[in-house]
C-alpha cells in the first residue's frame, strides 16, 4: 500500500499482529518487550522496572506499535494505514530511518532533500538527525540503537551532519553535542558500538576535550560508568590532569604522579577518585587509593554513600570483594537513600553483589532487604535472602499491598 507521494504505507493486519506479539511477549517477561513497553507508554516514562506490576491492555500494545512508527496514538497510525491521512513529517521520517537502521530511506532521503541533515525537531530538545545516533535525551520511543549504528552515523556525516552541533537536550548548552550524549547513553553501550561510534566521531573532527575544551567527554564516559569507552577516548589522546580522571580509566602510574604532585583538581579529589575507580571497575587503582591513605567509609557528600554503595550500584562484584577485604564498613547508610549495603544491593536487584555480602557473614537489615527485593519485584533477590534467613512476615505484608501474587506464593 502507497500513499500519494510514494511513500510505502504499513499494512494494518500486519499492526494488529504486531501489537498481539509484543503483548504476548510481555505477558511472558521478555526483557526487550518490557523495554519497548517503558520507552513508549508515557506513563511508565521509560522506567522499565515499573513494568512487571503493570496489566497491559491491548490498546496498550497499539499505543507502543503507533509510537514506535512515529505517531502519537494508535487511531493516526490507522488512519495513516487505511487512507494515508496525516503523514509523518519528513524530518521524524528521517528520524525514524536513522534509529531502525534504515540506510536506504535514510540515503534517499538526504539526496531528495540535502537541508534535511541541519534541520532540527520539533521536539524541545531540538535534536538534529546526528543527535539520534547517541540514543539520548530524545523521545523515549525513539531510543533504539540499530546493529548498523555506525554506517548510519557515516551516512549522516557524509551528508554533511555537523559533528558537533549542541541541541536542547537536559536544559541545553554548548556541551549537549553529540559526543557527549553518546558517551553517557545506555543504549549504544547495550549494543556494543558506543566505542566505535566515538571512534568514527572522533575522525570527523569532534572536538577530543568537547566544544568548552573542558574535557567533557572523557569525564563523562568515566561519571557514567563506561570504563570501555573512556578508554578510547584516552588512547585517541584525551587528557587524564585529574587524579579522579587517573583513578577512573585505572592509570595507576598516573594515580601515583598526581598523588605525589598533589595535583588533584578539586578540594574532594580523593574522595572522587575512589568513587570514580568503584564505578569503573578499576580495582587495582582503589587498592592503590586505599593504601596512599584515601578513607575507605568516607562520604562527605551528604546526598552519596560510600565506596561500598558506588561498587554495588554500578554492580562491581570484584571491587565489592576487594573493599570488604580491606574491611569496609557495611552497617553505614547511604546518605540519601538511607541503607546499608545489604539492603541497597536488594534494592537495586545486585544479585552478586548480595552474594557477595551474604558470604562474608553480612546480615545488617536482613528483612529489609527482602522487603526491599518485594518492593522491586527482585524475585531471585527474595530467593536468596530467605535462604539467608531473613524474616518473611514485614516482606508479605509488603507483597500483599502490591499485589504481587508470585512475591506471595513465596512468602507464604
């Protein structure tokens, strides 16, 4: 079926299909499906762990189907479908092209309309098309990274895509570029390109340190737990002056010199070192911190918790393992979300971060990490913790007011 202009139109047996599946495969627990789900119903505003409480409905499941192909409700994706009415625009077209990896639309596109690489969306981010390459900050719908990510992204600057064009995304400013969003966006992370896609940024001429010659993007990879992709940056020859910088990519040789030059960028620098090298996995750079005299329980920030907390929410099970060796205080709570290690690694579904715990004889707040694991729906989580010994009844008075009938069956 074609519209007027030539357009290919989707079949709406086909829609129909489509919605019935991804309702199945959610009613099943599939991981992609509850992804889809939170991305694009606004009430779950991207949240995926809001999904396993939720009854989908079949309208439901049109809504997801309409966004996903661009449209704001399921009644234009049919009336679309049926009679071509209410077309997309061009741009949210091209848009659409560039997150399902649609090379061809997206090529015969840009050659029909060359301006269609710097006009920008309608949208308050005012993203350009380059900017749907980082897979963030944009409509949660529309974040998706296709496994040819990095041809699209070559397209894009072929066609003449400013590589370092800012947009509106968080508030906007010279630093919302595309760079920047790439490095701290999950997305291209999950599909394994977040580096190559730095990469091929890089050689067509992003700014290495960012547009405010800042150092923005390796300090972002590293604030963002992509230890990986911090260290393309830092082989491509980004700056590493701080010693949080140093600690984060695991220079420990670097950590040493900027420790003995007292060079540390900032009143908190050790303290920020040690979170940043918890976050990124660098084990041998907190042991490093921890023996040149860094408090392993500090915590100066009143909104943060401490190495400990760090390791366990960006689930480091190996430097959880080395900062209980060194004796790390598990009874301390994290000062904005007021729990001990334990019960922080339940409610954030850590299971082998818990195990962790569990094995070194930690049992503070016990029953309130089940409840936690019940608040959460962290079912294997639950498992273990009853194993452990925690008691049942706080956890399935907690299940009872969710309605959670699997958190029950277990408890009972």
């Amino acid at each position: 079926m074609h519209s007027s202009s030539g357009v290919s139109r989707p079949n709406l047996k086909q829609l129909k299909l489509q919605a019935r599946e991804l309702l199945a495969d959610f009613e099943t627990g599939q991981d992609t499906a509850r992804q889809r789900v939170a991305r694009a119903l606004p009430k779950l505003a991207g949240d995926s762990a809001r999904t396993p409480a939720l009854q989908l409905k079949l309208s439901d499941g049109q809504l997801v189907i309409a966004r996903e192909k661009g449209f704001d409700s399921w009644p234009k994706l049919k009336s679309y479908s049926e009679s071509g009415a209410g077309a997309l625009l061009p741009f949210l077209r091209a848009a659409l092209a560039v997150v399902n990896g649609d090379i061809e639309t997206l090529r015969s596109m840009l050659e029909q309309n060359p301006e269609l690489i710097k006009q920008r969306s309608t949208e308050q981010h005012r993203a350009q098309l380059l900017h749907y390459i980082a897979v963030n900050g944009v409509e949660n719908h529309l974040q998706r990274t296709p496994p040819n990510a990095v041809d699209v992204c070559r397209r894009l600057l072929q066609s003449g895509a400013e590589v370092d064009s800012p947009c509106e995304t968080y508030g906007g400013d010279a630093n919302q570029t595309t760079m920047n969003l790439l490095v701290s966006s999950l997305w291209p992370h999950r599909a394994g390109l977040q580096g190559e896609l730095v990469d091929l940024l890089l050689d067509a001429g992003a700014a290495m340190e960012g547009p405010l010659d800042d150092g923005s993007p390796l300090r972002t990879a590293l604030q963002f737990g992509y230890p990986a992709t911090a260290q393309v940056l830092a082989r491509r020859g980004a700056r590493v002056a701080c010693l949080d910088l140093a600690a984060g990519l695991g220079q420990t040789a670097e950590v040493q010199a900027l420790w003995d030059g007292r060079d540390r960028c900032s009143p908190d620098a050790e303290y920020r070192a040690l979170i940043l090298a918890c976050r990124n996995d660098q084990v041998q750079a907190v042991a490093l911190l921890l023996d040149l005299g860094v408090d392993i329980d500090t915590h100066p920030d009143p909104n943060q918790g401490t190495a400990l907390h760090e390791a366990i929410l960006w689930d480091r099970p190996n430097v959880v393992r080395a900062l209980l060796e060194r004796n790390a205080d598990t009874t301390i709570a994290h000062g904005r979300w007021q729990a001990t290690a334990l019960d922080f690694a339940s409610y954030n579904g850590r299971l082998a971060c818990a195990q962790i715990l569990l094995d070194a004889g930690v049992t503070t707040d016990l029953n309130e990490a089940l409840v936690s694991a019940v608040q959460q729906n962290h079912l294997q989580m639950a498992r273990r913790l009853i194993q452990a010994g925690a008691g049942k009844t706080p956890a399935l008075v907690r299940a009872g007011a969710l309605n959670n009938t699997a958190m029950i069956e277990l408890l009972s």
